[in-house]
C-alpha cells in the first residue's frame, strides 16, 4: 500500500496529469514541464518508500490513487480520465526502483495524442522503461494489490456524471480539432443514466449541483441533459424519449466550442456584434449532430431550437416558423435553471428555490408555463442541493426529497447550531416515519456566505475505500 495521504495522492493526479498536458506544449527541459516533473517525481518517491508499488488509474470512470478515490471532477482529473479512455488504459503502476529518466520518458510517450495501449506498452519497452507498467481496459483483473474500492450506488451515478463528462469533453475536442466526433460514447453513457433517472431520479439530480466554473461548458451540458432528462420522466414521456432528451441537452451547447474564446468567456455585457456571433452556437451546433452518426434528426433540431423561446422571439429568427416537438420547452426549461443556479464571472449564482421564483417570471414568455409548472413540482419545495436553515439552527443540505412531505426532505447537517462547520455532516430525517418531528425548516442560506462548495458536499458522503 502506498504512504500518501488523501491530498497528497490527489497532488500527485494533478502533477501527473498537469506534466502530461505541458510535455505536449514544452520541450522536458524548460521550466514549465521541468518543476512540476520535480515535484511529481519527488511525490512519487515519497509513495513508493513503502517498498511495494503503487497504482493509479479509473475504476468505473472514477479515479483513483491507490487506495483513494476522487470522486469530485476536478480538470485535472477530467484531464487524465478522457487520456486514459482514449489510450484504452485502465491502471498505471509504479513500482519502487522507478528513476526520473524513465518518469520524465513515460510522461512524453504518455502525453502523445493519438498513441494507444498497444502502441505505448511497445513504445515504453522501446525505451527502456521497466519500473511502470500499464493495465489495459477490460484486463482490470491484473494483481494490484488491496484496493477493494468499493464504490457504493451514489458512487456509481456519480462514475455516470463522470463518464458523461468524458463524453462531452471528447466530443467537444473532436469539433475543436475540426473532426466530426463519434456519438458511442455518449450514447452508452445516456443509456446508463435513463436507467438511473427511471429509478432514482434525485440523485443524478443532485449531481447537477457541481458547478465546475473552469470547465462550465462541459458541466453545464451535462447538468442540462440530467435535468431535461428527469423533467421527462416527470411527464411520463416514453423511455426513448427521455434518452433523446438526455442526449440532446447533454450536446445542446456543444456549438459554443466554435464561437472565439474570448467573446466565450467575456465577463460583463457583449457588444452586439459579439452577441451576434454567440447567436450562432445553435446552429453550429445543430449542423455537427446533423452529421454525427447515430443521433436521430429531432435532436438536431432541439438543439437548433433551444434558444428560440416559447414566444419565439428568441433565435436562430429563420427558423421561427419551424416545426418543433415539446422537447424544446424541456430542455430550454433545464438550460434556464442551470444558467441561473450557476456561478459565473458576472452573476451571482442563484440558489434553487429562488430560481424556480425566478423561472415564474418566464412562464408562458420564454418558457412553456405548463412544463416550469412541472418542473417546480418535480423539484420541489426545497430542490436537493438547497442549503437551509433549520429552526434548531443548524445549517443543512437539502439532499434527497420526501414524496410524502416536500416540506421535510433528508438532509445532511453541515453545521451545528453553535455555528461549527462539522467535519463529517450528519445525515437527519426532519420528520421520522411515525410523524416524530426533528427540525423543521426556516430560511434558505446562500452557500457562498457560509463558504461551502455544494457539489463537494454532494459527493462528500460517500463510502470511500477504506
Ligand atoms: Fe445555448
Ligand atoms: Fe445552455
């Protein structure tokens, strides 16, 4: 078993990841790929001073180091696990005599783009590289050691979020490198999460509260697909139905990879010109799936249609008189709730509740009234995600609803009624099932006042291994 702790094993993922990423930019010797080289090599010595050696890589999408898992989807980690799934690598092991040579060697080999399994091992054997091994996908079998994760079923819908996150993000570098991206990925990831939101639709709807502001195109079209997909379920469309929603608002953006990073991400208002060009991302987008494979037409056409609006005074304007099937009003009713409850350079992030008063204000305009309707329904009155107030004054997360009192969902405690932030939150069940009484609810609280990452706290309870 490795030595790292938790933060350490997560530095040397994000050391790792981040020397790959550079050795495609810099030549091994220049100081921007020769520090954090150092720094991974140091890391690494330092986990293997055990004597035995040490392994990273994913298990169900999820990465891990040894004997830690990293179930919130940092860049970094986002970063190796779409290399990782294209490289067809399950597993990297290292083991004790490994020098810097071959570390620095098997970071280059690594960093390569389009270089597999097959390729790599040969690749690494070429150069001398003895003291790591590779696993492939599928031959997780492979001995390494006592690592029994074991991932719980909240751990398993967030592997979904993270293997669509993948999906997405290779799509979208796909379009950036002028390819028109494979739809499998995508397709098989959906499939998994219809299954889930059939089930257990509020817990991929938690999930929607990560809210990663460094890749919020990608976490946004996921949040959006979750969301369009639950909202489906809610009006008891049709299984096929649900998954083409989730397919289609999971791409619904997907156009904004060809709009200029810099009107992208400009904080503050844009000039029309530029808002002009940001106009354009259905339509860019719609095209690419056009041409996809597998992807039935109406999903271009949702995606052509998002931003049209109920009133059709949106965009694209030529396509105002087209024919569209409700699954825009769906999937436009997710990408409002999403764009509000997210925190970007210019606005304030929005807590659910509050967005659903919000959304209110667009029914029957930019909204189908009727579909915001079910959407609050589906939501309820204090949405999963939501942080509030309890009237022992303690502060909780909203995590899962209560079919038979949407006024008492399950909660977890975060901090304590003397204002204690606890280390580890408590779960609590505001009303026992024979009509005992807890706590009951008195106030939403915003999550940036009292400094908490909601989505961490999303994730935060689960079962790691031990
Ligand atoms: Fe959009
Ligand atoms: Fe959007």
């Amino acid at each position: 078993m490795g030595s790292l702790d938790k933060p350490n094993a997560l530095r040397l993922i994000t050391l790792f990841s981040g020397s790959v990423k550079g050795m495609a930019f810099y030549p091994p010797s220049h100081p921007a790929i020769r520090q954090p080289l150092m720094e991974l090599y140091k890391t690494l010595t330092t986990a293997l001073s055990g004597g035995e050696y040490v392994s990273w890589g994913l298990i169900d999408g999820i990465m891990f180091f040894d004997d830690h898992l990293f179930l919130s989807p940092s860049t970094a980690i986002a970063d190796l696990t779409e290399r990782m799934m294209e490289k067809e690598i399950a597993r990297i092991i290292a083991n004790p005599s490994v020098s810097f040579d071959e570390l620095e060697l098997f970071v280059k080999l690594f960093s390569s783009r389009n270089v597999r399994f097959d390729t790599l091992s040969a690749q690494m054997a070429e150069g001398g590289i003895t003291s790591i091994k590779l696993v492939r996908h599928g031959d997780e079998s492979f001995d390494h050691g006592d690592d029994d994760a074991e991932i719980t079923s909240d751990g398993d819908h967030i592997a979904s979020y993270n293997r669509a996150l993948s999906a997405v993000r290779m799509i979208c570098s796909d379009i950036e490198l002028g390819r028109i991206p494979g739809s499998a990925p995508l397709i098989k990831v959906v499939d998994e999460m219809v299954a889930i939101t059939m089930e257990e639709p509020w817990s991929l709807l938690g999930l929607t509260m990560i809210k990663d502001y460094d890749n919020y195109t990608f976490t946004h079209c996921v949040n959006v697909g979750v969301l369009s997909m639950a909202l489906g379920a809610a009006l008891d469309l049709d299984i096929m139905s649900v998954r083409d929603l989730g397919i289609a608002g999971q791409l619904h953006d997907i156009g904004k990879v060809m709009i200029p990073k810099n009107i992208l991400n400009k904080p503050g208002k844009f000039s029309s010109a530029e808002y002009d060009e940001m106009k354009r991302h259905p339509e860019l987008g719609s095209k690419i799936i056009r041409e996809m494979d597998g992807l039935a037409p109406h999903i271009s056409s949702v995606v052509l249609g998002h931003h049209l609006h109920y009133d059709r005074s949106g965009y694209p304007q030529w396509a105002t008189q087209l024919p569209f099937n409700q699954m825009i009003d769906i999937v436009a009713v997710a990408d409002t709730y999403d764009a509000i409850t997210t925190l970007r350079v210019y606005q304030h992030p929005v807590n659910p509740k509050r967005a659903l008063d919000e959304m209110q204000k667009l029914k029957g305009t930019i909204l189908n009234g009727s579909i915001v309707e079910s959407f609050i329904e589906m939501m309820g009155d204090y949405p999963v995600g939501t942080l509030v107030r309890l009237d022992t004054n303690e502060v909780a997360l909203v995590y899962r609803p209560n079919p038979l009192d949407g006024k008492a969902p399950l909660v977890r405690i975060v901090i304590d009624g003397e204002g204690k932030r606890l280390r580890v939150p408590r779960e609590q069940v505001l009303i026992g099932p024979d009509g005992s009484r807890y706590a009951e609810i008195v106030a939403v609280v915003d999550p940036l006042l009292k400094d908490i990452d909601i989505g961490q706290l999303i994730t935060g309870g689960i079962t790691e291994a031990a």
